[in-house]
C-alpha cells in the first residue's frame, strides 16, 4: 500500500533565480498538482496530467488555494519569543534591557522546553517550516529546541549562542567552555533527524579574540557546519567593535582573522558593509541574512538588496524574531519590499518569495533538500488562501496575473492566510 499523496491547488515553483532570471524564473499553474511520497515530492505538474499518471492516489484538494513550499527563517533568535515587541530601545540598550534578562532563563530546561514548543507552533502558523536559530548560553536551550523541533519533524538549524564578555553575570561562558559546549552538542545534534547544528558567536563584542579563535578551531574542525554571527547592524555598534579591535581592518576582518569567514558562514544584517567587507564576503561566497522588520523596529538602516544581489551575493530573508517585530515571513517579505522602496528599488513578488523559499534554502546551503516544489525535495509546503480577510479578497479579486493576485496576501496577510501547512508530507494540526 503506497502511502503517495495528490495534492491539487495553484503551484508556484522556481526553475532559476528570479534577481538574476527575471519572473520567467518561476512557474505558475492554476490547477496545479504535487504529488508526495514517503515524505518527498515525487513529481510537480498540471492537475490533469498528475491525475491521469496517478489514477488511484489519495486526493487532497486545496481549490483555488496556492500551494508555496514552506518558508524558510534563515535568522532568528526563538529565546527572545517572549520579549517581541519591547518598546523603544536600540540595539545595545535593547540586548540589556529586554534581551540579555530573558535569555538567562533558559538555563531553566523547562521554561527553555516551554518557549521551543511554543515558538515552533507559531511558525507552523505562519507557515513556516524550517529556521536557523541562535539559542541562549546554555547547552539546555539548545537541547529544547532541536527537541520541540524533533518533535516536529521540521528541518532546523540552531546553535548555542557563545558569549564571555559583555554581558551580565550568569550570561556568560568561556572561551573553553563555549568550544567544549558547542562542540558536545554538535556531535550529539548535528545530523540526527533533520537537525544541522551551527556554530553560533552572537557577534564579536560579546566574545573576547580568544573565544573567536576557540569557536574559529572548532569550525576548521567541522567544516561541514553552518557558522552564525551578527555584522554591521548598526553604526554605534560597528563603532564599539573598532574600540574592541583596534588591529582589525573592519568588523568583518573580527570573524576573519580568528578563522570565523567562510563559504558556510551565516552574516545577519550586513547593512553599513564598507567596500573590502563586501569584496571579501563575495568572494568567499558567503551568505547574507536580511532582516527587514528588525532592521527598522530596532532603527538599524536599509539593507542594500539591490546593490548586494546585483554583485551576486548569496541572501537569505529573516525574521530576527524578537528584535524582529513579527513571526511571520509575510510580513519580512512586506518589509523587505517597503525597504526596497525606500532604496529606490521595488521587489517584485516573485523576488520575495524568492527570498522567503529558495533563496534562504541556498543560504543555508540546503536548497538540495527543502526551499522548492521541484521533485527529490522534501514535501514541506503550505497552502495559502489569497483571499483571507475581505480586504485582501477585494484587491485580489481585481488581479488579472499571479503576482497580481499574490501581492496583496504579502503585504497585507497574516496567519489568517496560512490554511495548511505540511511537514514531509504530513499534515500539522494549527490552531483554529
Ligand atoms: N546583535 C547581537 N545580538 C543580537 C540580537 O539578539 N538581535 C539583534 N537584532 N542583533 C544582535
Ligand atoms: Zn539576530
């Protein structure tokens, strides 16, 4: 007995990049087909075609909803889930004030067991299905997450979040401990299921050169992990990084010189790069992590898509969750189009969701398992309805193209538009 599932709705799949194939780069069928097995998409096409190849599957039929492979975080932090929308504060003030007196209760492993369970809930709301995040100090949050995520099924990505230096006491580890930590939890983590372990300084003035160099060692030792950090997310930041490291040429120079660059290596924000930082990050191929609705709620800057994906960087779209004011990858995606805006260059809607699905996938380097509807790839999809609210259905009722039809629901949608959402081919259970 075949387990084989037909899922019938609209499709949107990409064959190529669409910042450098234009729209052509993605398909669309009205009544479209995927059609899932053992956890995989066994093969992607017109409803009818799929059918008439696979007379007796099981059918589900999702109507006119569209069905999107599952959106991908490529940067979030899950232990700040209970301090999300913290008012009026930037980034240093706000990692002291709201952020670092959080992240200390994760040393408790049921509250760490607690927020996991419930932050992987909100993303599956939000159809969301797989994401890279930072935990707090303790092995223990760590453990919670890749659990909850375990529990789950969800492809994640996580590591513990290393700092020695400032910050408050009982939030800090050592350059020993942080290797030997990260290291222990890498060999019980990384591979198990469908969980990747990342090597994870928070950014370079909360660890010391010493710390850098140990988690640097740790990483020429597991070249087969992700490594995550912070750069150039605001400039009283980047200032405070030139007085903690008056040899290093720029911020980015903190990671390279302890061994923290390379093709594998995760740089959230990247928003005031000066010129040698972006050379060197382009030439080593590494991946670029936008943060939209964090970069505006904490004040940070316009993060130059247009210049950056033009050069060829690898970009991948976040959430920041909680200095991101929003779970949601719709929502990222409407920041990243009005910051677009304010840059003078509008996304276009395939871009976005570009972004959002594939585009993430490659940056964290596993566009080979999750990201698309493209057959071999892992059945993680969610089915969205382009008309949720009345507002939305009014404007989308008007459009005449798929992007048309589309744009409303990433501007304007929310949870409300997320009707299903599966994990390897299995249906998750969301809140009414
Ligand atoms: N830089 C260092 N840590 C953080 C963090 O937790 N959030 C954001 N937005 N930036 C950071
Ligand atoms: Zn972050």
């Amino acid at each position: 007995m075949t387990n084989a599932t037909l899922h019938l709705g609209q499709t949107l799949r990409f064959e190529a990049n669409p910042f450098h194939a234009g729209v052509e780069a993605a398909q669309h069928e009205t009544q479209g087909a995927v059609l899932v097995e053992d956890g995989l998409f066994k093969a992607v096409g017109r409803a009818d075609d799929l059918r008439k190849a696979h007379p007796e599957t099981r059918l589900v039929d999702h109507g006119q909803h569209l069905l999107l492979p599952g959106f991908i975080d490529a940067h979030a932090h899950y232990a700040q889930t209970g301090i999300i929308a913290s008012w009026g504060k930037r980034l240093i003030d706000w990692l002291n004030s709201y952020t670092f007196p959080e992240e200390m209760r994760f040393g408790d492993r049921v509250y760490a067991d607690t927020i996991a369970g419930q932050y992987m809930d909100f993303l599956l709301a939000q159809g969301t299905t797989s994401v890279c995040t930072f935990c707090t100090i303790h092995p223990a949050s760590v453990d919670a997450l890749f659990n909850a995520a375990t529990a789950r099924n969800m492809r994640v990505f996580a590591g513990k979040t290393c700092m020695d230096r400032n910050a408050p006491d009982g939030l800090r580890d050592t350059a020993q401990s942080a290797y030997d930590d990260s290291r222990a939890l890498l060999q019980n983590w990384h591979g198990t299921g469908r969980n990747s372990y990342v090597i994870t300084p928070r950014f370079s003035p909360t660890s010391t050169p010493e710390q850098l160099e140990a988690l640097g060692a740790l990483w020429a030792e597991h070249p087969e992990c992700l490594m995550q950090t912070h750069l150039s997310e605001q400039l009283d930041e980047i200032d405070w990084v030139k007085s903690l490291f008056p040899q290093a040429r720029d911020y980015l120079d903190t990671y390279e010189q302890f061994g923290l660059l390379n093709e594998r290596g995760l740089y959230g924000h990247a928003i005031h790069l000066e010129e040698r930082e972006k050379s060197r990050l382009r030439e080593v191929n590494a991946s670029l992590i936008h943060c939209p609705t964090s970069n505006t709620f904490i004040g940070s800057g316009l993060f130059d898509m247009n210049g950056l994906t033009a050069d060829g960087h690898l970009v991948g779209l976040a959430t920041d969750t909680g200095g991101g004011s929003s779970f949601s990858m719709l929502r990222s995606m409407a920041a990243a189009y009005e910051i677009g805006q304010l840059k003078g260059r509008p996304l276009h809607p395939s871009e976005l969701l570009w972004l959002a699905t594939a585009g993430s996938a490659q940056a964290l380097h596993c566009g080979d398992q999750i990201g698309n509807l493209t057959p071999g790839l892992e059945a993680d999809f969610t089915v969205v309805d382009l008309a949720s609210t009345p507002a939305i259905a009014q404007r989308a009722d008007r459009a005449t193209t798929i992007w048309e039809a589309l744009f409303p629901t990433i501007m304007m949608g929310d949870d409300r538009a997320i009707r299903e959402t599966w994990v390897a081919g299995q249906k998750i259970a969301l809140p009414e």
